[in-house]
C-alpha cells in the first residue's frame, strides 16, 4: 500500500490474524504523514515490539502503536514506560469503554505527557485500503477516546496539523480527556474486569 508518498509492503505472519494486518495497514495510512520515518513490525530494544513505531533522532520512541489485541498490563506499562509518546491502541468493530476504565486505572499520578489515543474501525473497514484517497475520506475510526490535549503536543510529534486529529472530528464519536490531570480513577463496580485478556 502507499501512504503520504511512501510505499509499505505488509506481509501476514504464519499465526498472525488478517484483522491484525488491516490494522496495522489502517494506522499506517492515518498515521505515516504526520510521522514521515513510521516503520512497521521494528524492534527497538524495549521489552515490547511495536506494531508501528517512530524514532526521534535519538532513538526514543515518538510515536508507538499496538493494534488488536492486548492485555492490561502491557497498557498499564506502556504507559508509565513511555511517558512522552504518542500511544495508539487499535481496535476493529470493538467497544472502547473496558480499554477507556484501563487508561483511567493505570494512569501515572505524574509525569505523563504524551497524547494516548483508543481507536476503533468499523467492521467492514478493509475496504478503505483500496486506495489511499479512500483511506482518507471513508476509513477513519468509527470511534475515537482521547486522552491528554493535542494543543499541547510538540511540533516535533505532530508534524502536519492536518492529521488525524482534525480528519475524525465528524465522526459518530470524538472525545476527550483533559490532559491537564490525571484521568479520574474507575469506581469499585468498573475494576471487576481485572486480569482479563480483552478481545481485539
């Protein structure tokens, strides 16, 4: 696929699911303009493989996405491991509100400043990837929870303004969470999900 002037060839790993392709192919597509060095599948030394990620010039993640499936804490530790990096969590026909009480839970009482980002794409998604215009007009996230103030990002993280911050505004669902404090904490009833691996 080609994605703001650069070409990515995604290939399927042997227990890899299609849904965790077309994610990463979706992510690439909203995500490679405002990120001009965006990889995919690239080990960086940390504990965790990125499914996409982008390196400042000193080898510090930038940007970091995990599409699909994935458990508490690895969201919890990415975001106190990560504490300056834009964070994507990636999820196809999937309700967002569990993932939403994980955020609140596992977020650090201090130093957190990077935009974390929970998306969901519709069902039929995968037919936005036929061409890179479609992926623009037709594929954004069906669902979008922010957490943190993208005016507050720096101009090194957010590249052109025109990404995907203004381009999901007229979806179904965009909301917000003050970056300026901590996000509240779940409520006694919302942590009985604890220790569960959440669907994708």
């Amino acid at each position: 696929m080609r994605a703001a002037g650069r070409s990515v060839v995604l290939r399927k790993g042997r227990e890899e699911s299609e849904q965790h392709v077309l994610l990463k192919a979706l992510i690439f597509a909203l995500y490679a303009d405002r990120y001009p060095n965006l990889a995919v599948e690239v080990s960086i030394g940390h504990r965790y493989k990125p499914d996409l990620v982008a390196l400042d010039e000193e080898g510090r993640p930038l940007f970091w996405a995990e599409c699909g499936q994935i458990g508490r804490d690895k969201i919890a530790r990415l975001l106190r491991r990560l504490p300056n990096t834009h964070l994507v969590f990636a999820k196809q026909a999937t309700r967002l509100q569990p993932f939403e009480r994980i955020i609140h839970q596992a977020w650090p009482s201090s130093g957190r400043s990077g935009l974390v980002e929970l998306l969901s794409f519709r069902a039929d998604a995968a037919g936005c990837l036929e061409s890179v215009e479609a992926v623009v007009k037709a594929c954004q996230p069906e669902e979008r929870i922010v957490f943190g103030d993208e005016r507050k990002m720096s101009s090194a993280q957010t590249g052109d303004q025109r990404g995907i911050g203004s381009q999901v505004a007229s979806n179904r669902s965009d909301r917000r969470t003050n970056g300026s404090e901590a996000p509240r904490k779940a409520s006694e009833h919302e942590r009985g999900e604890e220790n569960v691996l959440l669907p994708s």
